[in-house]
C-alpha cells in the first residue's frame, strides 16, 4: 500500500500596501504669468533674428533691426543709474525663482474619512446654505461669502412650534449652528459662521 503525501499550500497574507499619497488641489504657481511673458520677449527676439536673417540674405526687404538695437546701448557705462537697474533686475530674477519653487497655494479642503474627496470652498457654500435652508424654522439662507478657511451662511428665522412648546427665533438659529457645525464644518474642517435675521412678528 503507497502512502500519499498531501501538500497543502501555504496562503500567503497579502501585504499590506501603504495608502496612496494625496494630491492636493493647488492653484498654479504665480511665476506662470511671468513665465508666459518671458516666453512672448524670447518670441519677439527670434522673430526679429529670423528676419534680419532674412534681410541679410537678401530673401527679404528692408533694413535690418538688430544693429539699430547694438548700436543704440553703445557707449553705456557703468553708473549710478545702471547699478540700479541691475539691482532691480537681479531681485525679480530671485523673486521669480522663489514663486517657481514654491507650491501654489490650496484651493480645496478635502473631506473627512479615508476617501481621496476635495470640496472647493463655493461647494462648501452651497452645502451649508442648502442643509441650512432645509432645518425647520428657518425662512430662507443664503450663504453671502466663503474662502478656502471660512463661510458665512446669512438665515432668516422665525418663531415655530414644537411638541416641546413654542421655540424662539433664537434657539432656531442656535440649532441652524450646531447642526451646520457637526454637518460641514466636521466634514471640511471648514469654519461655519451663521449670521441670523428674525422675521419681525
């Protein structure tokens, strides 16, 4: 009688693999727009070398350009004026770098929990005037201003009654508050700020 020999293949645990890095919503960095005129200047300079190229061989008319330039800073010396200008020249050139290399500034807040999920600060603004407008006692809301940090919901509230008893336009808006605070502002980490109107009686 053979004995059989039985393997059993070890399952081996997948790894556990690192969460993926976030990337943030930024604005472009402020050294593009100096960048993009820079690079019209550079166009300009070789549109005028292509055409004193031209000139000069004769496939074109008319007096070439670059010369009139050459000629025009010659004679410049070193002076008060010019160390100036080189001076001023030499710090936007640092400036420059230094916006190239900095980050451009965050333009979403990025929602509470594991999900790679981004708000833009006016859809922040919207959450929080449509959860407002929805709470009872509450007339209307609109949300007036909203930054990346920050939004301001203006309400009007009135008085309503509850099981509870009559609920005054105050503790209304007290609520629109504490609601507005677990609902967007734990979302976002967004700062709520309500400013309530009472409806004259």
């Amino acid at each position: 009688m053979s004995t059989q020999t039985v393997e059993q293949d070890e399952q081996v645990a997948p790894s556990s693999r690192p969460p993926a890095p976030r990337t943030q919503p930024r604005r472009a960095p402020v050294v593009v727009l100096a960048a993009t005129v820079l690079a019209l200047v550079l166009i300009g300079i070789a549109v005028i070398a292509v055409r004193d190229l031209l000139v000069s061989q004769g496939w074109a008319t008319g007096s070439p350009i670059a010369p009139v330039l050459v000629d025009g800073s010659d004679g410049l010396r070193a002076s008060v004026g010019l160390a100036i200008v080189g001076g001023v020249v030499v710090l936007a050139g640092l400036v420059l770098i230094w916006l190239g290399l900095r980050p451009g500034r965050r333009t979403h807040l990025r929602v509470t929990g594991d999900a790679d999920l981004w708000l833009a600060p006016g859809a922040v603004a919207a959450l929080a005037q449509e959860t407002a407008d929805r709470l009872p006692g509450v007339v209307s809301a609109d949300s007036s201003r909203s930054t990346r940090r920050r939004t301001v919901v203006d309400i009007v509230v009135a008085a309503r009654n509850t099981p509870d008893g009559p609920q005054e336009a105050a503790e209304v808006a007290e609520h629109v508050r504490a609601v507005l605070d677990e609902e967007v502002g734990w979302l976002t980490g967004a700062s709520i700020k309500v400013r309530a109107t009472e409806v004259p009686r």
